[in-house]
C-alpha cells in the first residue's frame, strides 16, 4: 500500500509533468509514516514470498493509477470511463480462464451474490470519486499519497465494527498522522 505512493508520485512526476511541493513530499511522508505506525508490531525486517507480488501489485497500481490520470485529463466522462475500465477485466479474465464461466453461474446462484453487488456498487463509488477529484483540480500526485489514508481509516473502522482492539494507540496516531497528511498534500 505505501509502496504505492512513492510509486505513484514518481510516476507523476515523469510521465505527467506533475511538480511536488515541499508540503505534498513531507505530507506523503507523513502518509507513508502512518500507514508503518498503524502495521508496526517490531522492526524486525526480513523478506517473506508474498512480499514479491505485492511490490509488484503497488508498482502495477501506481502505473495504472497514473495511466487512468492520463486518459481522464483528455476524456472527461468518468462514469462512461469507469464502466468500460471495469467491464474489461471481467472479459479479459474469461478470455484467460474460460471455465470460470461456470464458477460465475454458481455464484450468481447463491446467497452471496447481493453482498457482491453491494461491495461491486461501493467500489464503482469509490472508483467515480476518486477520479472526481481528479477532474476537479486534484492532481495525481496529491490523489494518490492521500488515497492510501483508507488504510489508516480501514484500521480505525476494524476498532469499531469488527472490536478489533490490540494496539489502539498505535491505530489512533496513525489515524491522526494520516489526517495531518492530507492536509499537508491538500496545501499548493
């Protein structure tokens, strides 16, 4: 996820011209910074086998992140964008496994399938929006520093809805490093 921003950031830079204030660097710092507080149980490091794909997921999200500001800075559509942007992972995913089309027909089946479509339809939200601020001045390199506080909020929301209650100040200063964030990146 933090690996995500700097990612994103870079990228922004070179392939969308994009100029970082000294308030958004030390503002993704921050972000970065809460995103290790709220994760930390030690410092210990070493590397574990699903590190790879996931340093592979951040470096694919931050370049598809960027690939989407692209496309949108000509295209101002964002519902029509979004539509066609989710639809094609679906035909891809058929074309590459024929046979989950059976999988599908199960799904659709069970019970599952409305809290499915709400997750799908909050995603669709999530995706419009954020592609929204974009289109009303944000720029990538704000955005993407600022969309990595969801972790942060997805932390305290766990305390909350799920009683997830095992370091709760560490979860708090987090939150609130990653709120001192967004408003350091919000800063032109």
């Amino acid at each position: 996820g933090s690996t995500r921003i700097i990612v994103s950031m870079i990228a922004a830079i070179l392939v969308l011209g994009e100029h970082i204030t000294l308030y958004q660097g030390l503002g993704a710092i921050v972000m970065f910074s809460a995103i290790s507080v709220a994760f930390s149980h030690h410092f210990e490091w070493k590397w574990e086998p699903w590190m790879g794909s996931t340093l592979l997921y951040a470096l694919t999200s931050g370049l598809v992140f960027i690939s989407d500001a692209r496309i949108l800075s000509e295209f101002h559509n964002v519902p029509s964008y979004m539509t066609i942007a989710f639809i094609f992972p679906g035909i891809a995913t058929i074309f590459i496994r024929p046979r989950i089309v059976f999988e599908i027909v199960h799904i659709a089946r069970s019970p599952q399938l409305w809290h499915m479509i709400g997750f799908s339809a909050s995603y669709g939200l999530m995706a419009v929006t954020l592609w929204l601020s974009y289109q009303y001045g944000a720029t990538a390199s704000q955005i993407a520093p600022i969309r990595q506080s969801a972790v942060s909020l997805t932390v305290l929301l766990a305390m909350v809805f799920l009683q997830e209650r095992s370091h709760i100040l560490r979860k708090i200063i987090s939150a609130l490093m990653a709120i001192v964030a967004v408003y350091l990146i919000s800063i032109k």
